[in-house]
C-alpha cells in the first residue's frame, strides 16, 4: 500500500533526484521565477522553504550549511538578497502558479516563484 508515501520518484535513482532538485532550487534562486512541470514544481516548494528559512538564522553554521547544499554563488545571494524580501514572514515564501498542459506531452505545467 502507498499510504503516507510522500515522495515523487520522477523515475530516477535517489542521488538522480538529489540533484535534479538542488538543480531546480538553483534555477529558482537565480532567476527568482522558473517553468516546470507542476509535480516537480510541488517537490521543490518544501525543499526550497526549508533552505530560505536556515538562510534566515544569518550566522556562518547555516551559511556553511547552505554553501554545502547549494554552492557558494547561491548561498550567498540565498542568504544576502532573497532573505531580504522575507523579514517579518514565517514560511510561505514561494508560489505555484498553474499554466497551460505543455503541447508536445500534455504534461501539467505551472510557474514557481518567490514572493515579493
């Protein structure tokens, strides 16, 4: 039985997944605002959350932490610019906007962004 399975696979290994979605949260944390399709959009929502919110301790663990994660380049905007928008707000720092099916797949598709 799948009960309390919350887990997408995407049909790769685990270390696969690992990095598509560290991959993913690099885009996001470049460009503020990415395309995907919407399971990958809702897989990287929690994963993303919970790195701004250890961004937000400002101390040189969570930085280290972060550049671990991450890589430097991204830990330093994560922790200089994004964490700037966030100062009053305890969670709920990205969006998911749904977008129209893809046309060469049909796949959902849906826009995720940070707030502003």
């Amino acid at each position: 039985m799948r009960h309390g399975k919350k887990n997408r696979k995407f049909g790769r290994e685990t270390k696969q997944r690992k990095e598509l979605l560290r991959d993913l949260a690099r885009a996001l944390i470049l460009n503020t605002k990415i395309n995907t399709t919407q399971a990958k959009a809702k897989s990287l929502r929690p994963y993303i959350e919970k790195l701004v919110t250890k961004a937000k301790d400002k101390n040189l663990a969570s930085f280290k932490l972060l550049s671990a994660e991450l890589g430097r380049p991204y830990a330093k905007k994560l922790h200089n610019e994004i964490v700037e928008r966030f100062p009053e707000r305890h969670g709920g720092y990205t969006r998911i906007i749904n977008l129209p099916s893809r046309i060469s797949d049909g796949s959902k598709m849906a826009t995720i962004e940070f707030l502003q």
